[in-house]
C-alpha cells in the first residue's frame, strides 16, 4: 500500500470540520474506511493537477467534490469547441476563456471550502521543482511525451508520488510512478518513441467518455494515496479497453539500472526534454525545409486561374469523410507504398488538417525526387479561416 506524509502543517490534527462540512461530507463521514480522521485528510491535503482539460476535468471534479483542502490546476490554453465533447468542466459559454479561470470558477462553485490555486502557465524544467514542491501529490494529467517525462523527473528528484493516466481513441492506463520502492515512468518507458509516431488526441481522437473513465481512476488513486487506504496501483499498470470493455494489469517493477530511480542515478537534475524527446521546442528555429508553403488564399486563386494543380490529402479516409477539398487521398502512413500514383511532373500541393502531416509527406516525396511540392499552410483549418467558412473544422 502506497501513502503519502503530510507535512507537519497539513497534519489532520490540526484541522477541523465546519457544520456545513460535515453535512456536505457525511456520505464519506459514515463510512468507516474514512469517517472524521480521513476527511480531515483530505482536507489538509494538498493535490497538483497539471491540464485541467481531458483527464484534468474528471480529476478536478471529482476530487474538488471530495473535500481535497487544496487544489491546484495548471493550464495554459483556452477553451475549443473541440474540447466540450470531452472536457465536462466547460460549457458552450466559455469557448474562448482561459481554461484555468473557466475550471477555477467551476470547481470554487462545486466546493467553495477548498482552496484552489491557479498556474496560468507552461509547466518546464526552470519551474517545475518550485512548483512541484508545496504539493503532496501530483496528478499527470497531460497528453505528450516532454511533459511526461518532465513530471516524472520532478517528483523522483522531490519525492512526490506521480499519479499517471494517458488516452487514445478507446484505450486508456494508470498507474502510480514516484511511490517509494516502486517504479517511475523511465522504468516502463526508458526511450520515448520517435517524433510523431504515437499521434496525438487531436490528430487520432479520443471517445469522450474515455477520460471520465481514466481520469475518475486517477482521482481515486490520489483519494486513496491520502488516505492510506487500500492497494494503490503503484507497481502495477491498469490498462483499460473501451471497445471489449476489460481491464487488465501489468505487474511494473523498479529498473535498478533506471538512469532516473536506479541504485546508480545519472540523472540529477532536470533537462530538456523536448530535445530528450527528439521534438522543436517552441524557442527552437524552425528546420530547415526544402518544401515551401503555399497560403490557402494563393491555392484558392490559383485553383480559380485553372492552373494544372494536383491537391494531395494525407488525411485518414474518416476524416476526408468530414470534409475535403476534392484533393486526392492518400493517407500518410499509405504514401511510401502508394507513391507510384503520383506525377512528378505536376505540381502537387499536399494538405492535412493543420499542416504537420502535410509537412511530413511533402519531405518524404521531396527526398523521393519530387519538386514541383507545396505544402499548404494551416491545413484544411485554415482553409476554412481563410478561405470558404462552410468547410466544418473538427
């Protein structure tokens, strides 16, 4: 079983519980498992979720609701239409708001007894230690790989338990890295995977009832690690299939030789870890590329001259479904085998949804011998900004 040690400010001690939080919290008061003691727990607990979007909308719910004394929420985008089929803690209305005042306002609603604390900003390597620290538990609730890792180092080097959950499309896992004795995230994942292999939520979707699953998990996890209650999933990954509707567990076990949590550690401070993880970190210059963009006002006017263009679609075949622009689809991955199909002779603009893949396949056919290639700036996103509204954005 894996607990947690509250500083000596946050002992349950010296807290106590008003009227109105004992009416509020009497379901958890009458049972045994957590009665006054457990309440006060939570009460003097302080919990940090970095995303407060996907798996940040169920943690920060659920766990707002359970009494957690303070909460902290770290964000730094804004609200999207994209995101109201999954992220339950914002409505239509605060499409365009800062997630972080949206989900505060929220949670201070659901349970103004908390405290919350809000961190309006990129979670890195220069601030991750400071912030982490004031903090009992933290709660991984975010979607790319630098992040993971970054989170995970920061509370090897601290001593903080990391509660982890990670979706796609109708799969999802949790676990509990950082737990003392047990595994952290470089133990199950030494190396991450090369750049744009794993696609992301927004390019591979994500089923929105699938972070209320993991994240109610997480949130669970970080009750019971509070609490001392119960087999924590510390050593062991939960994974969770939608479709089949089964979980099933991977026992994880510490890597001695783990360059992070090992009996010999070489890593002792933090890194950069989009470098680490082989991405362009935002300050970075942008590579060198020998495929110039063309805007999707110049692809309109030059559609309308009737100039002998070939529009290439990598999309997948579901979302040409969506929407197209009448291009020819040959799906990303499906380019390598299917190059044949193409006339190097004509000039050929590539296009996705936002750009990247689009980027990605007009370099493999520029090293192929192509080069009359365009890649078209924005995707069909911009299109639709720029061009033609009717064309729906997803």
């Amino acid at each position: 079983m894996a607990t947690i040690s509250q500083s000596p400010a946050g002992s349950a001690g010296s807290a106590k519980l008003s009227k109105e939080e004992i009416l509020r919290y009497s379901r958890h008061l009458i049972m045994p498992e957590v009665g006054m003691e457990g309440q006060l727990k939570l009460k003097q607990a302080r919990v940090l979720c970095i995303g407060t979007g996907g798996l940040g909308a169920p943690l920060g719910l659920y766990l707002a609701a359970a009494g957690i004394g303070t909460l902290g929420l770290m964000d730094f985008d804004v609200v999207d239409f994209t995101n109201l089929q999954r992220q339950v803690t914002f409505g239509t209305s605060d499409v365009g708001r800062p997630k972080i005042a949206a989900a505060a306002e929220r949670l201070r609603n659901m349970n103004p007894n908390i405290e919350i604390k809000t961190f309006e900003t990129m979670l890195t390597s220069e601030n991750a230690l400071e912030l982490f620290k004031d903090f009992d538990v933290i709660v991984d609730g975010t979607d790319n790989f630098p992040t993971r890792y970054l989170v995970n180092d920061a509370c090897v080097l601290l001593g903080k338990p990391n509660v982890y959950g990670s979706i796609f499309r109708f799969e999802g896992q949790a676990t509990i890295f950082g737990a003392s004795g047990g595994p952290c995230y470089r133990c199950l994942y030494p190396e991450p995977p090369p750049p744009g292999l794993v696609p992301s939520c927004a390019e591979g979707g994500v089923l929105g009832v699938l972070p209320g699953i993991v994240g109610s998990i997480q949130a669970m996890e970080t009750i019971k690690l509070i609490l001392g209650s119960g087999d924590s999933l510390a050593g062991r990954l939960l994974l969770f299939d939608a479709l089949g509707m089964k979980f099933r567990e991977l026992k994880l076990r510490k890597n001695p030789a783990c360059p992070m949590c090992g009996e010999n550690r070489t890593i002792t401070k933090l890194i950069d870890y989009y470098e680490f993880c082989g991405i362009r970190g935002e300050e970075a210059p942008a590579p060198v590329t020998q495929v110039p963009e063309m805007t999707p006002r110049e692809l309109k006017a030059r559609l309308d001259r009737g100039d002998d263009l070939f529009v290439l679609d990598v999309r997948e075949l579901h979302e040409y479904q969506i929407c197209h622009l009448n291009g020819h689809l040959i799906p990303l991955g499906e380019i390598p085998r299917r190059v044949q199909e193409l006339d190097s002779s004509r000039e050929i603009v590539v296009h996705c949804k936002g750009g990247k893949r689009s980027a990605e396949a007009a370099e493999f056919l520029s090293k192929a011998g192509f080069r009359k290639l365009w890649n078209l700036k924005g995707g069909i996103l911009a299109w639709s900004d720029e061009v033609d509204s009717s064309v729906p954005k997803y």
